[in-house]
C-alpha cells in the first residue's frame, strides 16, 4: 500500500484536476489537518532494572539537563550512577506504579488529558488531531510528530506540558521537536505553546483545588507548601528564568485566595548531586518547620501537571514521612490539577489561544 504523504492547498492549486481534487494517478494523500502535541516529562517502560537504566540514560544523557563536563560525567553516570541507582528507581516506581495498565501514572494521565482535550476542542472544528508524547522513554516526540503527519497534520502545536518555563524541560522539548523535524523532508508547520505562570484559567484551577482539597480536611493547615521541582542554582546564575516565574506562579495563587504572605510559602524539591540547588529545599523546610512546633501542614507542587513520582512518592511518601518523624502530627498533598476539569480547562485556555489564526474555536 502506498503511504499517505502530506499535501497542502498550494499544491493542488498548482496541479488541479477537472474536480477540483488532486490530480488523476495522484497517490492518496491526507492533508489539511492540524496537529495538537502535548508531551511531558517521561515515564520508564517498566520498573525492571533494563526498563529503569535506558529510561535513566536517556534522561541524564540530556546536555540541557546534566550541564557538567562531558567526559567526566559520561564516567560518573555509566560507571557509577547506572549500576546503582535503577534498583533504588524502580523500587519507587513500584509504590505508584498503575498496575492495572502496567505503566506510570504520569503515562496514564497524559493519555487522559490528550483525549479529554480531543473531546472537548475536537467537536469545534474537524481539522483539529490530538496526541501525546514523552521527552524521555515512550512514546516519543518523534514517533508522534511522524504519526500526526502521516494523518494529514500540515501544522502542528507543540505544548510542553510545563507552566513555568526552564531550559531543563521547555526547551528540551523544543529540542527534540527540532531533531526530529531535522530528518523530515517535509516538515509541518510548527508553533510552540509559551509557558503559562499567570494564565488567568491556571491560577483559578489552582486556588479552586487548593480551597477544595483543604474543605475535605476535619482540621486547617498552619501553611501551605507550594513546592516545585528544583534546578540547580547555576542554571539560575546563568540566567534561567525558571526561579522567577515559580516566584510569579505562588504569589498569584496566594492573593486570588486572599491569604496572608506568610500562609503559602514557596521551596524547591527532587534536586540530584552536590551541588547547590534553588533555595529554600522542601525536605529541608519541612523538617526545620516540624521541628518548630508546626503541627498541621499541606503541600502542593503548582509545577507539575500530573501527578508522578516527584508528587506520589517524594512529596506524598518521603516528605510527610519526614514531617511526622520530627514532630508534626497532620500532613496532606494536594493533588496537581491532572485530567480534572480544572485541569482540562487551563490546557484548553493555552491551546485555544495559541491555536488563533490556523483555526477559530
């Protein structure tokens, strides 16, 4: 069977036939549809040791990632860091593993975020085809960009999934996007979906699950932990804006509740090696809080948009595991937005905008 290949408007014009289609012996073609990508982070195939290490290699081969001297980490990560640490990963992976479609529930969710988007914003115009992807492990950004094409998508929406931008995750994407677009011949149009710290329909779903979550609680935390995932400080020194903009992210959240400055503090978690990470540390602020007298305590990490291992087991598992050992007594996680109608809500309000001009929704 011969494989569908892209054709635009132009190119019919230039070649019409008597009915106004492709011209006769043309080989089928699919053409004239857009194409909306989200992708997050990654999630390993399994939690085996080989699922663990090639997913690990992938993720801390990345230059944007790991920005130390090449020569000296390829040493550390293949002689030291990949004979050891897939164990302890997978054994985490484990405690939050969806067993029942046997993958990461951070797969499971951004399968159901790209399909509740199809089914929100597919019904508004037909040209619209939605899919999902991965940074590191499956599927791939490639792998989804060649099968969006393949079903007639001449444009396509990258949408990273990360509201707070950093060279680390945002333009890591972009980067595959861009290697994979590199070995096509043809390559569909492509835009990229900016950040989105102060997205009017983000801060609302936010303040709404923050509100939401603690009205189920029979007792009210004495403050809020809004943690994201840290990067380290010299990145930042650099000129990274990420600090900024997760600064921008908690002080809009904080005013749209109305709660005083000191009410919902801001820390940074899940940072790797020595070296000197974004201050102040979850795990070091929540022990130092419990050892205070601070008895009732809630966290939520805003930068993350499906909950994973950094919110299943490092926030929910290893940090209220630390608050009650040094002195607290009630710890509760918020949840991230995921596939839940606010969660759905902010996706449409980023896509909608960014869609204007190729298609009005």
């Amino acid at each position: 069977m011969t494989k569908p290949v892209p054709v635009d408007a132009a190119h019919v014009a230039l070649h019409p036939s008597p009915d106004g289609g492709l011209p006769a012996g043309h080989p089928p073609v699919a053409h004239g549809k857009i194409g909306v990508l989200i992708v997050n982070l990654g999630t390993p195939d399994g939690t085996d040791y080989w699922s663990m290490r090639r997913y690990l290699k992938e993720f801390l081969s990345d230059r944007r990632v790991i920005e130390v001297n090449r020569v000296l980490w390829w040493f550390i990560l293949n002689v030291i860091i990949l004979s050891r640490r897939p164990q302890a990963k997978g054994k985490d992976y484990a405690t939050i593993w969806n067993n029942e479609r046997n993958e990461g529930p951070l797969r499971t969710i951004t399968r159901a975020q790209s399909e509740k988007l199809a089914a929100a914003l597919g019904v508004r115009s037909d040209r619209l085809v939605f899919d999902w992807a991965m940074r590191y492990g499956n599927p791939s950004i490639a792998s989804r960009i060649e099968a969006l094409q393949a079903q007639g998508c001449e444009r396509l929406l990258l949408v990273p999934l990360y509201p707070q931008y950093a060279a680390a995750t945002s333009a890591t994407v972009c980067d595959a996007a861009f290697d994979a677009l590199k070995k096509m011949r043809w390559q569909p149009v492509l835009r990229v979906a900016p950040h989105w710290p102060d997205e009017p329909a983000y801060i609302e779903a936010l303040a709404n699950s923050i509100t939401t979550e603690l009205a189920t609680l029979d007792w009210e935390p004495e403050l809020v932990l809004a943690s994201f995932h840290g990067i380290p400080k010299e990145y930042f020194d650099k000129g990274d804006p990420y600090h900024c903009y997760c600064y921008k992210t908690t002080r809009l959240v904080r005013e749209r509740l109305g709660w005083p400055e000191g009410k919902l503090r801001l820390t940074f978690q899940s940072r790797f090696g020595a070296a000197e990470w974004l201050q102040p540390y979850t795990d070091k602020t929540i022990e130092a809080l419990a050892k205070s007298g601070v008895k009732r305590l809630a966290v939520l990490t805003p930068g993350f948009v499906a909950d994973c291992l950094e919110t299943m087991e490092e926030i929910a598992g290893e940090n209220a595991e630390i608050f009650h050992h040094n002195g607290g007594e009630k710890f509760h996680f918020i949840p991230c937005l995921n596939d839940s109608p606010g969660g759905i809500n902010v996706l449409e309000a980023v896509v909608t905008r960014e869609l204007k001009g190729w298609v009005e929704l």
